[in-house]
C-alpha cells in the first residue's frame, strides 16, 4: 500500500504543536534499560518496571544480567554487552528474561552504545515483550495483504480530507495512479464527481465518529469518462490507541452492475405501468378526437415532454393512404399535450389544423415507411426536418428540443398516423426501451383510433339519413306556430331512432308527431323512416289517433325486431283542442298561457309492436297562446336521477317567464341535456295562435 509519510499535522498541513505520544508504542509498551559499562543499571523506565516485574528502586545499581536475563544465558549475554560496548555496533535479537516473580517471558531486545559530551560510554537497551512484537506484525501483515489484494477500494483521508493512502484496487477504479492521488482532496483528484456530498458525509464522520455505510455514489471517473458508474462507499474514523482522530477511512465497491440492472428492473416496472394505464385510459369512449387525448395524456410526462398525436387527413376522412417516396402528407393534428415548454407547444399544430409536411419531414418518413423515426441527440439542422415551417423550428430550438421520437400508428395493417414525441425538460435522450414503450402505447391506441375512426363515420352516416328523414316545417302552420330540435346522444353512443313530424291537414288542423325506435345505429334510423312515411300517408286519411296507433302498431309489428314509442296529436284550431293518442311514450306538457305547467294525463297505452291491446284517444283544450311541449325520453331520463325528479324539473323551466318558442327549446336543452346521455333527443313544442274569425266549436275538453 502507497503511503505519505508525514509528522502529525493538522488538517491544513500545519504542525500541530507538541507531539503526542504514538498510540503504537502504547501498544508495543517498550521498556527502556540504561547500563553504565560495568553492566550496572543507571536508568529504569516504568515499562522496564511493568516487563521485569522490578521497581525503579529495586532495579537501579544493580547488575542488569543477574535480574533481567536467565541463568542459562548468562554468559552469552555478558559477551554481547561487551561486544556493543568495544565496537559500537548495535545487537538485535531474542531470548527469554527471568521475572522478579520468577517467570520467564521472552523478550525482543534492541541494544545499542550511548556516548555523552564527556565521553562515557552507556548501552541502551530497548525490549519489548514478544508476543506483542509478533500480534502487531501478524495484524500488519494481514491488514498490509488484505489491503493490497483487496478487490474493494480502500483509501485513506487525513483530517484536512486529502488522500495519503490508496490501494491498487482503487487506483484501478479510479483510474489513476496512487501518486496522483496523494494529497490531493477528492474534489481536486476527482472533479467529475459528486465532492460535496462525500466530503459532507467524510466530515459528519470526523465530527459524529458514526460511520457512513453503503451510501450510493454515480458519477464518472478518468477509468471510464464516457458511461456513469455507481459505487457503494463507506467511510469509518480512524483513531490510534489514545483516541486521537487520524482521518477517515474510505471503502469503494463498484455496483454498476448491479445498478444498472435496479435501473432496468425500474425502467421495466414504469414501462409496464405505463402500458397499464395506458390500457385504462386509452380507448374509453369511441370518440375519435378523445381517444387521441388519451394517448397523448399518457405519453407526459411519463415518456416525453410534449406529445402529439397526428393521422393522415385521408385516413381521418375514411380514404386509403399511401404515400410516394416524392409525396408531401397531409397531416390532421388530433390532440397535443406538453409539460414545461410554451415554446414547444406553439410549435406544434393544433388540435383539428391540417397541415402539408413535405417529403423530407420526419413525421412524413415515418408515416410513408410505417417505421419509427428516433434522433436521440437533436442537432440545430435536424429542427427544420421535425418542424413543419422555419418559424416552428425556431421555436423548438428555443424551446431545448434535445431528443425526437416519432413512431407510427397502424392498425389493420394500415398506417393511420404518428404519435409524435420530444423531450425539452427531461435531460435523458431516448433509447431503445423509450422507442420500445412508445410503440407498445401506438400499438394499442392505433387500434382504438382505428375504431373510433370507422365508428365515427359508421355514425355520421346514420345521422346523416337519420337528418335528411326528419322533416323541415314552417315555423307558423294552421292555428300553431312550431319550433324542433333534433339532438344526437352523446359520443359514446351511436345514432338513436327518435323523431318528430309536424303534417298540416286540411281545415287548418296540423299533426304533432314525436316517437323513439328502440336501438341505434342505421337500422334504427331506417325503422324510423318508414315509421315516419307510414304516419304521414295514415294522417292524411284523417283516421283518429287512436285507429292510427293501431295500424302503426300493425306496421311495426311486422318488421322484424322493431319496438317504438309514439305519441300522436291532432291539433284543430277552430274546436281549440287537441286529440291525443299515447303509445308507451312519456306525457306531454301543456302549458296555459300564464298559467302553471302539467303533464297531460293521458292513458299510457303499449309500445308500437307489442300488440294486442287497444289505443285511445283524449280531447285536450288548447286556447290560443298556450303551449304543447312534446318530448322523447333522451331530454329527461339520465342513469343518476329519478324520472319523477327530472320531469319536476321540465316542468320548472318551463313556468319561466315567456320566451320565444326557439329560446326554450334551448334552454331545456341546455338544463336537461347531459353531454354523455346515452340517447338522443326530439323536442316539439308548439304555441297556439288565434284564427281569424274562427268560433269555438265546443266538445269535452281536458
């Protein structure tokens, strides 16, 4: 082991004054023997005393052969006495002394001539009992060899914290040479580490005694000054015998393995709790803008500081897209999320902008190959190819953009778009597990995109045949002036079958139809259409509402699997009534101008379809300026609330003061309306208007 040899000093390498006396010859307990040159004792130390059993008195004049040495080398002794004191020349060696109890103990004996300013000559004689001798040189060499070999690092700090000891396995992993170590700091040997937190801790250990164990260290070292590396270190005070602090030992073990196998093991736990949450949030509703959110709420800041997710513009319109090698994209941004970078943001396209990307753009590549696209380590020249103008690209380059990942989604075999990620904030570049995590998310969101997509347009289909069967009506017709709305459920469900009609008759009497066909989608809406045919041809017959109700209950009945609620009103202005037939379907309101709203108490009658029990019908009066509101069950029935409580609460809005019939059409849409209903709503609501002339014709009236 390399070692700096110095006197006690103090930590900034000063002398520290008077010197203490060494805990090691403590330890050694050396007894010093002064011999005048006939042999006599002149001198007696009181380690002499404690290792021959005799007190300075007792020893002190007398012949030091005949009470320190035994009998049996007597005379060898008394010729290597007078052999030091005629040459000079000092004699080391070993042989058993006699006690004053009468023991024998063997003795390692260091004896060598003394002369004073006068002249006279003394021998020195230095013994230390042997075992002790051998302890201490069995510990040293085993601490030297253990030391030596070790395959952990070990070094020693003195109290100013510079090294004076390093052994070969530290150099090793150090990367430099012992001599380069010594009396330098850590900060000055090794400045691309963390000094401050070791020399924080290396001084709680001089300060406290108490040791530093395991305390994990990354950083770089000269070994290796291109890759972190992590170490254990522990630090211990060092103290000699008397308890005098010496400096701090240091043990290094290299755990880069290891920790990087915990970064792995970590790295793999946060990808496959990213892939977890990922299955939770990603795809919980079939609406294709949402779904898109999802994926980017996701992706920040757990894989990059801004993400956005974009798919081609034909895809998005429900067209094939394949582009040539020449062939710039059109690119529809969905949804964009970002952390910690306005700049970044601006950037990027907003939610619903199309853009042009040419040929030559990142985003482009990846969605022309269906292969991933990473830049681990953005360059300045590399901005103008993942930003779509020059404007963009400088705000990205102000933003920090360090690294780029783009990867594309596919589904079905199709490319539909890319998840487009970058990292400003985060320092790390992606890698190869970052590249891995991102194309399991794009995996599983293409398919939910890819679901949203078709079912979005299987949904605006139906609505659309579903709008061009529902009729457009003057808003003034017969002694009625009318207003509607048509209001399709919420995202996650697809197109209902409700309807409403408003058919003028002769003699200035109009129909009020609203009904729902049970089901969704385009079957539903085609039930409708031909319920909605069959009603007009059935009502141009004049019949009564309750014989129509019953050949409309025929009609349904013979379509296979087809369910509708209904209720048909014949307003005539001239007998200032309605007549009122209900199949299955939830009452109307009437509200007497300044007067208080009800529900109509009608009979309920059964559904269209079910059969077999007969309709009837009731004479409701209408007096000019009062109001009809007919309604489907989408406006009021919600999975959190009673019906009774809802309908209370149509009723509320509506003793409002008075509104145009338009305004009040949205207004319970507005209040009553939930944005995730999960029906869709048809709303009527007719006002009666005075006719000129006309003389009430009387009749039973509710």
């Amino acid at each position: 082991m390399s070692a700096a040899e110095s006197p006690l000093v103090e930590g900034d390498g000063t002398a520290s004054g008077p010197v203490r006396p060494s805990g090691l010859l403590d330890v050694l307990r050396v007894a010093s023997v002064v011999l005048d040159p006939e042999g006599r004792i002149v001198l007696w130390s009181p380690q002499a005393e404690e290792l021959f059993g005799y007190s300075a008195e007792e020893a002190l004049g007398r012949y030091a052969a005949r009470i320190m040495v035994d009998e049996r080398y007597l005379d060898l002794v008394v010729k290597l006495f007078s052999d030091v004191m005629r040459t000079g020349q000092s004699w080391a060696g070993a042989f058993p002394i006699r006690r004053k109890d009468g023991g024998t103990r063997m003795v390692e004996f260091r004896n060598t001539r003394l002369t004073d300013e006068r002249g006279a000559v003394y021998a020195l004689g230095l013994a230390v009992d042997q075992s002790t001798v051998r302890r201490l040189e069995r510990d040293v060499a085993l601490s030297t060899r253990i030391v030596a070999q070790s395959p952990i690092g070990l070094a020693v700090l003195d109290t100013g914290l510079r090294y004076v000891s390093v052994n070969p396995a530290l150099e090793q992993i150090n990367g430099m040479p012992a001599d380069d170590h010594l009396g330098r700091t850590v900060r000055e040997a090794l400045p691309r580490l963390n000094a401050d937190a070791i020399e924080a801790a290396a001084r709680r250990v001089l300060d406290t005694g108490k040791p530093v164990v395991d305390r994990s260290m990354i950083g770089r070292t000269p070994a290796d000054p291109e890759e972190d590396h992590a170490w254990s270190v522990s630090l211990y005070r060092l103290e000699n015998a008397l308890g005098s602090v010496l400096g701090v030992a240091v043990s290094v073990v290299d755990i880069t393995e290891q920790h990087r196998a915990a970064v792995e093991a970590e790295t793999a736990r946060r990808r496959l709790a990213v892939v977890a949450d990922a299955s939770v949030r990603i795809g919980t509703t079939l609406d294709l803008e949402r779904t898109a959110r999802e994926l980017a709420d996701v992706a920040v800041p757990e894989l990059a500081d801004v993400a956005a997710v974009d798919l081609l513009d034909s895809v998005v319109r429900g067209y094939r897209s394949t582009l040539a090698p020449a062939e710039p994209a059109m690119i529809r941004a969905l949804a964009l999320r970002g952390v910690g970078s306005d700049d970044a943001l601006r950037a990027a396209d907003p939610p619903g902008r199309v853009a042009r990307y040419g040929p030559d753009r990142l985003v482009t590549e990846c969605v022309r190959t269906g292969l991933p696209v990473m830049l681990p380590h953005v360059k300045d020249e590399h901005l103008t190819r993942i930003a779509r103008s020059a404007q963009a690209a400088e705000l990205l380059g102000r933003a920090g953009v360090h690294s780029y990942l783009a990867v594309p989604l596919t589904a079905r075999g199709e490319v539909l778009g890319a998840l487009d990620l970058k990292r400003t904030g985060n320092p790390r570049p992606f890698d190869e597990d970052d590249l891995l995590l991102a194309r399991e998310l794009a995996a599983r969101a293409a398919v939910q995109i890819d679901n949203a997509r078709w079912y979005q347009s299987a949904r605006d289909a139906a609505l659309t045949l579903q709008r061009s069967l529902l009729p457009s009506h003057p808003p003034v017709t017969g002694g009625l002036e009318v207003a509607s709305r048509y209001q399709p459920a919420g995202s996650t469900s697809e197109v209902g079958g409700d309807w409403f009609d408003v058919i003028p008759l002769s003699g200035g009497r109009t129909v009020l139809v609203v009904g729902d066909v049970m089901g969704s989608g385009i079957p539903a809406a085609a039930t409708m259409g031909r319920l909605r045919t069959a009603t007009n041809t059935l009502a141009s017959l004049g019949l009564d509402p309750a014989v129509l109700l019953k050949h409309l209950d025929r009609i349904v009945g013979e379509l296979e699997d087809a369910i509708a609620t209904c209720v048909y009103a014949v307003h005539d202005p001239r007998e200032r009534q309605c007549l009122i037939a209900n199949a299955g379907h939830l009452p109307p309101v009437r509200v007497r101008a300044g007067g208080t709203p009800e529900l109509l108490d009608l009979p309920t009658g059964v559904p269209l379809g079910v059969g077999g029990v007969k309709f009837s019908t009731t004479v409701v009066g209408i007096e000019p300026g009062d109001r009809l509101v007919l309604y489907t069950d989408g406006l009021v029935e919600t999975r959190r609330h009673p019906l009774d409580e809802r309908l209370d609460r149509l009723l509320t809005l509506l003793h409002g003061p008075d509104r145009s019939l338009e305004d009040v059409c949205d207004l319970l849409l507005r209040a009553l309306h939930e944005p995730d209903n999960f029906d869709d709503v048809a709303l009527l609501i007719a006002r009666a208007t005075a006719p000129g002339g006309a003389e009430r014709a009387g009749g039973p009236t509710v």
